[in-house]
C-alpha cells in the first residue's frame, strides 16, 4: 500500500504504502492498520528534506517532460504530493491495495489544492496497473518487497511505462534505530532488528532483496543504484518522539513470543509513559538507510515465458 509505501512503511505489520518508510507490514485483515498513517505522515515530515533531494535527483533523470508518474503503493500520498511539487506539470495515478489509504490521500490533495492533478487506482502492486499506459515515471517506494512475484509485478510496471521511461524505485533497510548505539540501548534494538528480520522474512519474502538483479531480469537497464543513511540528530524536528512510540508501540505487538520476557519489558518502558518514555529522552538519534535503484526498461523485447 505502504511499504506508501510506505508503504518506507516495515516495523512489524503493514500493507502497501508509499513514504520510503519503514513501516509496518502485514498481511492480515485489516488494510490500514492501527497507528500506519500517522507514522507515515510523520516519516514524511521529518524527512521531507531527504525526500526533496531524492525527488530532485529522480528529476535529473527524468527529465523535464514528465506528464504522467505512477505511485505504486502510494499509502497516505507522501511520493506524490513530493513529486507533484517536483514536477509541477505533472498528474500523479496513486495506486494502492487499500481503499482507505486512497481516500485519506484524495481528500489531502483536495485540500491542498491539488485534487484535479490526482487520479486513483485500487490494484495490488503485482496484479498490473490496469488501463495505465505511457506514464514517463513510475515511483515504487518500500511496496515492491510485497510483490508475490517481482518478475510478473516488474513487468506489469514495464508495460505501464513508455519507452525511455524511468524507474525509481526506494526500499528501507530494516527498522530506523533511535537509541543511543553504545550500551544497553543499542543492544535491545539491534536484537529487535534481527527479530523483526526473522519475522519479515517468513512473511516477505522479497524484502531486502537485491532489486538490482531482479530488475536486470525484468528487461530493466539499472542507470544508479545507492544506499543513503538519513539520520535526524538532536535539535530534533517535532514529532519525533511521537514517531519513536509509535514504531516501538507496532514492534512490541510484533515482538511478542519472539524476543525474551526481559526485553519485552525493556520494549515496554520506552512506551509506558515514565522516564525511559521516548518520548521523554534527550538522547534520540532517527536513523533510517534507505536504498535506491533507477531503472529504464531496455529497448529489446524480452523472451516470452513459456
């Protein structure tokens, strides 16, 4: 939906989203999960400077004439209200697994005055993107980890494109830390992380995958390829602690029965409203790695499958 992606976007649960966030994914019932879009949104404005430098970057390839752009996972709309503002001609289709993340990202654009340059498309990120034709960028950001299947979703995105289309493509590496790496701290998180990679790689199979590889396969010519660390220090924007206890909050559901009684203790003081709350501590550092591939589809046409 949401990695929206983002949809960013992987701390336990989750759907498709669109903030090159880690969020919380699962596969359940629920499409919007308790808690996801306030973390995206939040995602979104405290790394809004490290989204507007990649936005830029992706225009340096793309070029000026971009008309049409494709959210795949579009979440609560922090790519496309990015990419709206980057490419201020352009009209953005968001497209989104789940209906409620479409409406909220419809009623924020109108909102924001920009109602007439979105359209929506409820699909599933594998499935194709029916009736989408010559779209000159396509934005994939932490949705392609939930494909079933990266060689039918990534050729579905090929078909979506024009020739000589571009695309961009992000994915966060395992949860953002928060905590003091030195210590106590640092240790809980880091045995968080390898639990949270056990779980997610039960459930998805395809995160953390070299996309590199699996682009080259889909008839996709990879023109850069990067791993940023975006880090946030002390003064700290507001609305990082919140994004704190809102990421702790979703990995203590996702915890349990899978990290030790000590550390789900541990997990729970830092959520509890007392001195270890973080959102009480001085000593928070956000630190998320996000990865990105930009890929053109290459001109020849590929074998058919049998």
């Amino acid at each position: 939906m949401a990695h929206a992606h983002q949809h960013q976007h992987q701390h336990g649960h989750g759907h498709q989203h669109g903030a090159p966030s880690a969020h919380a994914h699962s596969h359940d019932s629920d499409p919007t999960p308790n808690g996801l879009p306030e973390i995206l949104d939040l995602d979104a404005a405290l790394f809004a400077p490290h989204l507007t430098a990649l936005t830029g970057r992706i225009a340096c390839l793309a070029g000026d004439d971009v008309r049409h752009i494709v959210d795949l996972g579009s979440g609560t709309g922090t790519g496309t209200f990015a990419l709206l503002e980057q490419f201020p001609t352009a009209r953005v289709t968001a497209v989104d697994s789940s209906p409620a993340m479409l409406e909220r990202l419809v009623s924020a654009a109108r909102e924001r005055g920009l109602g007439d340059r979105v359209r929506t498309l409820e699909a599933d990120a594998g499935a194709g993107l029916p009736g989408v034709v010559d779209a000159d960028l396509v934005w994939a950001s932490a949705s392609l980890h939930h494909l079933d299947d990266p060689a039918t979703g990534l050729a579905g995105v090929r078909a979506a494109l024009r020739p000589g289309g571009l695309l961009a493509v992000a994915e966060v590496d395992g949860m953002p830390s928060f905590l003091p790496a030195d210590g106590a701290p640092g240790e809980l998180e880091a045995r968080c992380r390898a639990a949270l990679d056990g779980l997610h790689a039960e459930r998805m199979p395809h995160r953390g995958a070299d996309w590199g590889s699996l682009l080259t396969a889909a008839g996709f010519a990879v023109e850069q390829e990067q791993a940023k660390p975006w880090e946030l220090r002390a003064p700290l924007p507001e609305g990082a602690g919140r994004y704190a206890f809102l990421v702790f909050e979703r990995i203590r559901g996702s915890l349990d029965g899978r990290v030790g009684a000590d550390d789900l203790a541990a997990l729970d003081r830092l959520i509890d409203g007392g001195p270890e709350d973080v959102r009480h501590r001085d000593d928070l550092v956000v630190r998320s790695t996000r990865r990105t591939w930009m890929a053109r589809p290459t001109q020849e046409t590929l074998p058919s499958r049998p």
